[in-house]
C-alpha cells in the first residue's frame, strides 16, 4: 500500500476529550499519525504539499473505540465476519472494536487470539483488539490462560453474557488478573433471579406474559463484584450497567474507591422495555430492556461520569434467530452503525456537553485497556471521526453493512452523519454524495 | 327460554367487525364486546336446538393449529366452524412431521399457502399469535399465546355471567389461583374491565405477577378477604410442577388456604357463582362439593358457552373476509 499523503483537515468543530477542548481548529495528519493540532480558525502557514481538507464545520473527533463488540468469527460467519464487522465499524466512525471471547471455539488459548489478530490484519480496517474468556470455554469454573493470552495480545478478560456464579471462582480470577495489571470485565446479573427472562419484572412485562427479572438481579451481582474487587484490589469493567439499582451501588463502590469502572450500551441509553411494544424480538436484548426511570438514571449516570464508557454491545443475530417468539428470539442488536449518531442525540438534546460524549466512547475506553488513541495531540496515532452532527438519518436496517440487520433503531430518525472515518490516516470510509 | 334464533336474524346481525384478527381482549372496546355478546347469546339458543347448522361460514376454511395440546378448546372451535357450515382442518405440529427443524413462522406461511380463512392458534410462547397475524394473509384467532392472554375465553366467561345474572356491568368477580401464569387472567381482567365488571386478583405473592395492581384489578392475598362480597368467584389452575415447593410448598398447604370449598365460599355474596375455565384439580384450588353443585357451579355452562363465543367470534371475522387478491 502506498504511502498517504499528509493531509491538512481545515475548518472543523474540534471535540479533543483529552483536553476537554470543544471549538473551531484544524489538524494535520501525516504518517498515520497527528502531526499537529491547531485552535482556533487561522490556517496560515501550512505545508504547501499538504492535501487540504476543508471540513466545513463538521466535527472532527477521536475515532470511536468500542469496548464490547460481536462478531460471528470464528464458528458463525454468517451472522458477522471481522470483515463485515470492521467494515461496519468504519462506516460508523468507530476505529478500534474489541470483540468478545463467545466464539466457537471461545477465545480462551492464545491461539485462538493469534487466530483473530491474523484475520484482522488480513482485513486491514480498523483496530481489531480481542478480549479472552476470563474462564475456560467461559464454564465459569477453571481460569482461562490469562497471561499468555495477554502476551498475545488481548486487551481485557471477560465471559461475556455468562455471569461468573462461583465467588471463589471470580475472587481467584480478580487477585490472578491484578498481578498481571488486566482488567476483567463482568457482566453483573445474578444467574437464579435472570433464569429465562426475556424483559424486565413490571407492570408491562406482566401485562405480556414474559419471563422477567427484577433489576436488583443487577444490584445483587455488582455488589458481590465490588466487594471482591476490593478485597483483591483488581480492577473491575462492570460490563453494562442498566438501571438505577446498579448505579446506586455503582456510587457506592467508586466512593470507598473500589478500582471499578462502567459500561453502559447505547441500547439501554436510548430504548426502554415499551420499545419492545408488540413483542419487537429487535427490542429482544440481554440484560433486557428496562423502565424509563432506569433509562433516565442511566443517562444522568453517564452525565455525572459514574458511567465511564458507552458500548455498542453489537450483536448480530440474523432474521431466522429473531423471527420467532420473544422469549424463544436470540437477544442482542447489532449497533456499530449507529452508536455514534445514537449518543449525538443526547448532546441535541442538551443533555450531554458533547465533549463528554465523545470521551465516554474513544478516550475513556483507549485508557481502560492501554491504547493510544482516543486524543487529538500531536503523536498520538491518526484515528479519526469526521462527522456532520447536524445531518438528519433515517436508519434503515437493510441498508446497514452488518451482515445481520437486527437493529432495534430501524426507522428511528438520527441526527449525525459519519463523512470520514481515519486509521491510522488512512481514509477506511468515507460518505457517498 | 328464548326462541332460538332463526339463519337471517344472526346475519341480520353479524355486524362489521372492525378487527381482522383477534389476538388480545384488549382490542375490543365496550361496543364489540357487548354486540359479540349479543351474538354469542343467539347461538347459545340455536346450539340447543337439533338443528344447529348454519352456513354463514360456507365455503370458508378454519385451520386450528394447536402447537400446545388442548382437547377442550381445539374441539370446542371445531365445533364452533362446524357448526356455521365451514371446514375444519386440525393441525397439531406438534406430532406430525412438520415441526421437524421448522419454526412457527415457516410452519404458518407453509399453511398459509393453502388458503385457510380463518387460523386458530394456540402457542407456549406469549406474542406468538401476534407474530404469526403479521406473516399471514389470513385472519388470526388467539387461542392461547403462552403467558399472555385467551381472549375467547374470556368471551366465554363474560357470557355465562351475563346469562347467569343478565348483566356484567357492576359485577364483582375475583380471580383466584395463579394469575402469574395464566392467560385467561389476563384476558379476563380486561375485557371486565371494558365490560364494567369490577376485578379482584387473589392469590399468594408468589403467583401474583409484579405490577398487576395497575392492571386495573384489586389485589388480595388472602382468598376469605378476596372473595368476600363478591359475585363470582373465578378459580384458576395451578399446574402441577409450580406446587412442588417452587412457588408454593405444597398442593395441601396450597388447597388449605387458596383453594375453594364451601366454607370459604361463604364469605361471597349470597347467590355468587363460581366459575373455572378448566380442566380442574379437583382437591387443590377447588373441592368437588362446590365445583359439582349445578347451582353454585357455570362450569359446565362455561364449556357450552365456549362453542358459542367462538362461534360468535369466527361470524364476526369472517364477514369481513374478502377474497384474496
């Protein structure tokens, strides 16, 4: 591949969340890498055999970084392949995806991992980073080759869905993991109380006759998780937070300064159970949907910075797993598309200083597991967003690049169109028209 | 007893129904509820008679597909297409080959091809009749969706009261037993919402779903409370396999304080009637005495409503049945 020539972006809104900077400037980009930063609106005195890109006012941010991230590789590359993954990430402005370990086989060896980084290289789009099962074949009962796994490059651990039930089992894990400084991510349910639900314990999952769970399922994992954490001193990814129950005790644990951190899915921010309105297996999502007080806790959460990061939780189901009775439907959304346009709506609507915004989903998670990225400074590497926010979106799920399209924000109107999307200072997608 | 009703008078009175499925109770307001009541009650008469053959469904093909086994309803809608000059078929995926690797919805555009006018379906999941109404060209009859609801069951059940005391309006019904699993709670709690009838929900904490106290029903957890004053008692079922410990200790401790014999009746208003939409566990939610006493007990009644009810229900959407293009 030849080498980019240096390009100069002109004219852009700036979102740096490292330097909390939101206003006009510009940046260079040279060798896969920002070369230089510039406030303000003077371009006097750039190279002359710079590729000039006037941005128009667009945003011009960190690529996204996407901490949960499904793909069906290997074992099920009809649903998602790293390819259609990547491609997808691209189109949306993320540039760098972690995908999960709950493949066939799981990534619990390093050669699996070595499997996935080949593929990815192959596929040359975007970082592809994976995440090893905590446990072995996630079982949640023998710990998986965690430091040979991250030798081999992963950048956290984690069973995915499946919550780790044994509490010797996690507390091993925590104390094994803090010696090698990486980070298990857990996924706070308790497994007796989410045994088969497919929605929310209330009034609505009631009237429809579904299996449901109380959200203190949530509250009763995570409190077990914190006090491990900090019995072990390890550092904790709660893996999704949804409700105001789990932030309660999110805020708690932060407060003694327990080594935790928080996910939340742009799903939960954006959708609560009515979505699933006349059983929408789309709204099928695990942990399930839940009330609109949840959702509202959840966005102030993530207003306040309780909650760290913000995740796709894509996951790609195809039309024979979601055609089919709510409860019998595979849960999940695929949401890599549509991450960043989703979260822009809570800046729209105020809510959300944008700045805030763009750190919960690039630099908030590049620290979390070591990357680079995620900053708008001179030398860090060239991942970059450009996105017109104000531009109106309808999604429509068949027009997604996901090989599956089960998104729960078809027909939702967006606003925020990704025009450009940078790895590395190479162009990985850029808008049609 | 009234004359039956004559062929003209019940298409005289088959009025457009404005739904071309029936999936929930709750699709129908006071007006379609009271008018398929009236229906319903015209061929009550007419299914006394010897004759009981009309032929306002001639032509048309019912299909039931039962994927959960159900002697009484699936006859009782045989019956009722029988009966309005239609053609049967019984489909039970279940046992034949069909539901081999095939889901409901392959299952359903595979039946659906060979043209039924009317699809009965009863499922375990709650929504499967309502995915299957939007994947068919046919019109859809819920006839059990999981946890959900039995909309022509509550039909049936509104019907015996209304034979029973002349109205439902300003009826006191209480509904006993495990309203978490069932779906005939459901569909009756609101169609006697609709209807005017005010709804009590009675049963341990363990079987009374979260939330149900929006529902528009009173909640009691002790049955004497429950049913005092009331003038129906509707028990439910209680399947074996949730009385092994798992939301109640046992069938004995379970019959003791929730099941209903005469003693606990008592506590209803005078002349109350009980009703149970079966098939019962004589012994656990209800005693023989009560449940065999012809003039305590519509449960027999139930049953023979039933066949009208849905009787009235296939007229109603069969008459806005069109050809398909």
């Amino acid at each position: 591949m030849s080498k980019p020539r240096p390009q100069a972006f002109i004219n852009a809104r700036l979102v740096d969340p490292e330097s909390g900077y939101d206003g006009p400037g510009g940046l260079v980009v040279a060798q896969g890498s920002i070369a230089e930063v510039r406030k303000g609106s003077d371009f006097q005195g750039l190279s002359e055999d710079l590729q000039v890109i006037d941005c128009n006012g667009a945003m011009l941010a960190p690529g996204l970084v996407d901490l949960r991230v499904k793909t069906g590789e290997p074992g099920a590359e009809t649903k998602e392949t790293l390819k259609s993954a990547a491609q997808a990430a691209a189109a949306g402005g993320v540039t760098s995806i972690v995908v999960q370990p709950d493949t066939d086989p799981a990534v619990d060896d390093p050669a699996v991992v070595d499997f996935i980084l080949r593929r990815a290289r192959d596929v040359e789009l975007v970082h592809v980073y994976p995440a090893g099962a905590a446990t072995k074949g996630l079982k949640g009962q023998q710990m998986a080759e965690i430091g040979l796994m991250r030798e081999a490059g992963c950048v956290y651990v984690t069973d995915v869905d499946r919550p780790i039930v044994d509490s010797k089992v996690m507390r091993r894990l925590l104390s094994y993991a803090a010696s090698f400084g990486v980070l298990v991510a857990h996924r706070p349910a308790d497994p007796w109380l989410s045994e088969g639900a497919a929605a929310t314990e209330g009034e609505f999952a009631a009237r429809l006759g579904l299996p449901s769970v109380p959200t203190v399922a949530e509250q009763i994992m995570l409190e077990r998780d914190l006090a491990l954490c900090e019995l072990t001193g390890a550092r904790l990814l709660a893996d999704q937070i949804t409700c105001a129950a789990g932030l309660e005790s999110l805020r708690r644990g932060k407060d003694r300064g327990v080594r935790v951190w928080a996910s939340a899915s742009i799903n939960h921010l954006s959708f609560n159970e009515l979505d699933i309105g006349d059983y929408r297996t789309f709204a099928r999502l695990d942990p399930p949907l839940r009330h609109e007080d949840d959702r509202q806790a959840l966005i102030d959460g993530l207003a306040e910075g309780l909650i760290d990061v913000v995740v796709s939780a894509h996951t790609p189901a195809p039309a024979e797993d979601k055609r089919l009775p709510f409860d019998e439907a595979a849960p999940g959304a695929i949401g890599l598309e549509t991450l960043l346009p989703a979260l822009l709506a809570f800046h729209h609507d105020e809510r959300i200083p944008l700045v805030k915004l763009i750190r919960a989903a690039t630099l908030a998670p590049a620290q979390l597991i070591g990357l680079k990225t995620g900053r708008l400074t001179a030398g860090a590497p060239a991942d970059l967003v450009l996105c017109d926010l104000g531009a109106p979106l309808i999604v429509d799920a068949d027009r997604l690049i996901s090989k599956s399209k089960n998104s729960p924000f078809d027909g939702r109107r967006l606003q925020g169109q990704v025009l450009m999307t940078l790895v590395d200072g190479r162009i990985v997608h850029r808008a049609t028209e | 007893m009234t004359t039956a009703l004559g062929l003209e008078d019940v298409r005289a009175r088959t009025f457009p129904f404005p739904h071309r499925h029936f999936i929930s109770a709750a699709d129908l307001n006071a007006v379609q509820a009271a008018e398929l009541l009236e229906l319903a009650d015209g061929f009550v008469d007419l299914n006394r008679q010897t004759s009981k053959k009309l032929d306002l469904l001639k032509g048309r093909t019912v299909m039931n597909l039962f994927f959960e086994a159900s002697t009484r309803t699936q006859s009782s809608f045989e019956l009722a297409g029988k009966r309005l000059g239609a053609d049967v078929v019984n489909m039970s995926p279940r046992s034949s080959s069909m539901s081999k690797g095939e889901t409901l919805i392959d299952t359903a555009v595979t039946l659906n091809a060979m043209q039924p006018d009317l699809l009965v379906v009863r499922h375990a999941s709650s929504g499967a009749a309502s995915l299957l109404s939007q994947k068919v060209g046919c019109s859809v009859i819920n006839a059990g969706d999981g946890q959900h609801e039995h909309p022509t069951q509550a039909l049936l059940d509104a019907l015996s009261m209304r034979r029973a005391f002349g109205r439902v309006s300003g009826l006191t019904v209480a509904i006993c037993g495990d309203v978490m699993h069932s779906r005939v709670a459901r569909s009756n709690v609101s169609l006697l919402n609709t209807l005017g009838a005010t709804v009590r929900l009675v049963g341990p904490p363990t079987l009374i779903p979260a939330g149900a106290d929006r529902w528009g029903a009173e909640i009691h957890h002790d049955l004497r409370s429950g049913i005092a004053g009331v003038d129906v008692v509707m028990m439910l079922r209680l399947q074996l396999e949730r009385m092994q410990g798992a939301l109640v200790p046992s069938a004995r401790e379970y019959f003791r304080f929730w099941g209903l014999d005469r003693e606990k009746l008592a506590a209803a208003a005078p002349g109350a009637k009980v009703m149970h939409p079966g098939p019962m566990n004589r012994g656990v939610e209800i005693d023989s005495d009560v449940a065999d006493d012809p003039n305590i007990s519509l449960i027999q009644n139930q049953v023979e409503m039933g066949v009208a009810a849905r009787m009235a229900v296939l007229a109603s959407l069969a008459a806005r049945l069109e050809n398909r293009p």
